[in-house]
C-alpha cells in the first residue's frame, strides 16, 4: 500500500475521506516542474495554486495531503531521474506540475512501470493523449486550443493574411500546426512560416521576412519570454500587425518583459482573474490574500488539480485503502469536479473537455478581448 493509514480519532467526527471511522489517509504528492530559470513562472504558480489547494484540503480534516517538490530544471534527463525517484519513494501517491511536454514524455513510461498516476497542468502535446493509463492532464492539449484560437482569429477577428511563427519544439510545432490548420479553413491565408530556438533573443532577420509579407497578423506559438522579444522588435521595424499567441504568453511576466510593444496583443487561457464569476470568487480572495498578487491561468490550473485529487481521493477511500492503484481508478471515476477552471472529467486518453478565454493586454493587463466568440 502506498499511502500510509494513520490513527485518527482525535480528528473527531465527519472524516470527509476516510472510509473507517478514526483512520485517516495520509497523501503525499510528488510535485515537480520547472521551478528556476527563464520559465519558472509556470512551475512556480503551478505550485502556489496547487499549496492553496492542499491548505484547503488540510483544513477540512479527514485526509491529511503533503508535497514533495523537485525542480526538474527543464531538462528531459532531469525529469526521468525524478521520475524514478518518485516511483521508487513508497510514500509518493501520486506526482502532479510538469511545465514541459517533453519532460513529461520521457518521464511516461517510468511512471507506466510502477503504476504511479500522473496528473498534470501545463503539458499539452498531443503526443501526451492516451500515453499511459496513469497519465492525465487538467489543461486543454495543443490540437484543441491551436484550433480553437486560429478559428477565432479568421472568423471572429476577420484576420485574412497571418504569418505563423513557432518555437522549435514540440509545443511550438503542434500548436502552430493546429492554428495554421484551422485558420486556412475558415478562409484566412497562411502567409509565411518560421521557426525560432527557445532563448533566441534576436528576431531581426525572421521579422524581416515578416514584415515584407505585409500580414494583417502575426501569430507567435511560443512562450512569453520570446513572445515578448518578438514584440518589441517587431514594433521597432514598424511591422502593426495584430499579435496573437498561446497560453504559453499568458503570464504578466509578457507586459513585464514586452511593456509597451505587447499592448493589444491577444493570447487565450482557461483562466484569468480578470473574468470573475461566482464560481471564482473565493479563489481569487484567497490567492490574493496569501500570495499578495492575482492567479494566474497556471496557478487556479494547480489549484484545480489540486482539488480535483481531493475528489479522487474521496472515490478511492470510500472503498478501502488508497493506493496508487486504488487512486487511478477513481481519476478514471470523476465526473465534473468544480472547478474555477470548469468542471473536470478525463476522457479515455487522460485528456480533458472544457473551454477558452481570449484575453487582451490593455492598459498593461490581461482583459477579455473586445470580440469573443
């Protein structure tokens, strides 16, 4: 059994997980992601969100949820080493975070040998659909929001000529693809296509072949550190077309870097605190009240996870001991978990439905875009 049973009658009634009265589960959590350099803002709120959670949890009584949290630095051979740390650690129920698709995939088939259930945040390769029977993920994948954004940018915006740019790797091809794909069939013409490195910090060049195209937009499949670059760059050349990215350039560290060249550019996301609804509310509250700053889409995703593993815990012990066996069978089991994402439900590939915000940056914030679909 991989999650310890623990005496807890001083707990006192209304154990919300526990299956026998005066026994409690104790949960830990394997957490890890990119948690330093250029993109520890995605590791970083993935786990802010995901503490929130976890505090919630504690405090409701019944199960008690702990995490263990490593920096996998960005790096594929990273993530294996900790993947196999966590298989072979007994006490780990479960792993959760990952910022990189391609750390999550080379991790996959170690979490596939000891049957330890993987939930994810800010993964969204394709390739990650159907992977393992222990991997899910909370966030939409690349296909999805790829074409969800270029449908929006040809028939909501009206956008006829869009140059595409992507970074050179995964996330960036897949999501390029999808836009570009779903663009062309709602009538608007792919003008161009480039590639980029992460961490290129020159555009000059490519952003010339962009500007002799004479787009009415620019969508860049990347995230927010090049996205930024890009900007500023391609205002200084005097290119005014309309910007548009991914998920990966929702982040205020976007207007931080970008300042005034980001303004009007449009990004999509599952979440912004600028769009508060009842649902919301408290979230937004008590992030605000213990980090000192609003969520942003990455950490009401952590946040979401978080609960959403509260529920399956619930399933699993209602039924017994939880176990890492135990527990991805009640992932399999959940049906739209609340969220301040929506609901959560994982289809047979570990993937889940939902939907998206387009947002703007106005005024040095993220705000609903003007037009939505």
């Amino acid at each position: 059994m991989t999650m310890k049973r623990v005496a807890a009658a001083a707990l006192g009634l209304g154990l919300l997980f526990s299956p026998v009265a005066g026994q409690a589960e104790e949960i830990t959590i394997g957490f890890t992601a990119a948690l330093s350099g250029d993109f520890a803002a995605f590791g970083l709120n993935l786990r802010k969100g995901l503490d929130l959670a976890v505090a919630e949890l504690n405090r409701k009584g019944g199960a008690t949820y702990a995490v263990e949290s490593v920096d996998d630095r960005g790096e594929a051979r990273e993530g294996v080493l900790i993947a196999q740390r966590f298989c072979s650690d007994e006490k780990i129920d479960v792993v959760m975070g990952y910022s990189f698709s391609s750390i999550a995939l080379a991790a996959v088939p170690v979490y596939d040998g000891c049957k330890l259930p993987v939930l994810a945040s800010a993964v969204t390769s394709p390739e990650l659909s159907g992977a393992s029977p222990y991997f899910r993920r909370n966030v939409l994948t690349d296909a999805v929001q790829g074409a969800m954004m270029g449908t929006y940018a040809a028939k909501t915006l009206g956008l006829k000529k869009i140059y595409v740019l992507n970074q050179q790797d995964d996330y960036g091809i897949g999501v390029a693809k999808a836009f570009s794909d779903a663009a062309a069939a709602d009538g608007a013409e792919i003008v161009g296509s480039e590639s980029y490195l992460l961490g290129a910090k020159d555009f000059r060049t490519l952003l010339t072949k962009v500007r002799a195209a004479q787009p009415d937009a620019i969508f860049i499949g990347g995230f927010y550190t090049e996205a930024a670059k890009l900007a500023e760059q391609a205002r200084a050349l005097g290119i005014k077309a309309q910007l548009l990215s991914t998920d990966g350039s929702l982040n205020t560290e976007l207007v931080t870097l970008g300042r005034g060249a980001v303004e009007g550019m449009i990004v999509y996301g599952m979440f912004d605190p600028a769009v508060a609804t009842p649902a919301t509310e408290a979230f937004l509250k008590a992030y605000e009240a213990e980090y000192k700053e609003a969520p942003s889409a990455w950490a009401a995703l952590g946040y979401d996870a978080g609960m959403t593993l509260g529920a399956a815990v619930e399933i699993a012990a209602a039924k017994g001991p939880v176990t890492r066996e135990s527990l991805n069978a009640a992932f399999a089991e959940l049906k739209d978990v609340p969220g301040v994402t929506g609901p959560t439900s994982f289809d047979a590939n570990g993937d889940r439905a939902g939907t998206l915000y387009f947002l703007a940056v106005t005024d040095g914030k993220f705000g609903l875009a003007p037009k939505q679909p």
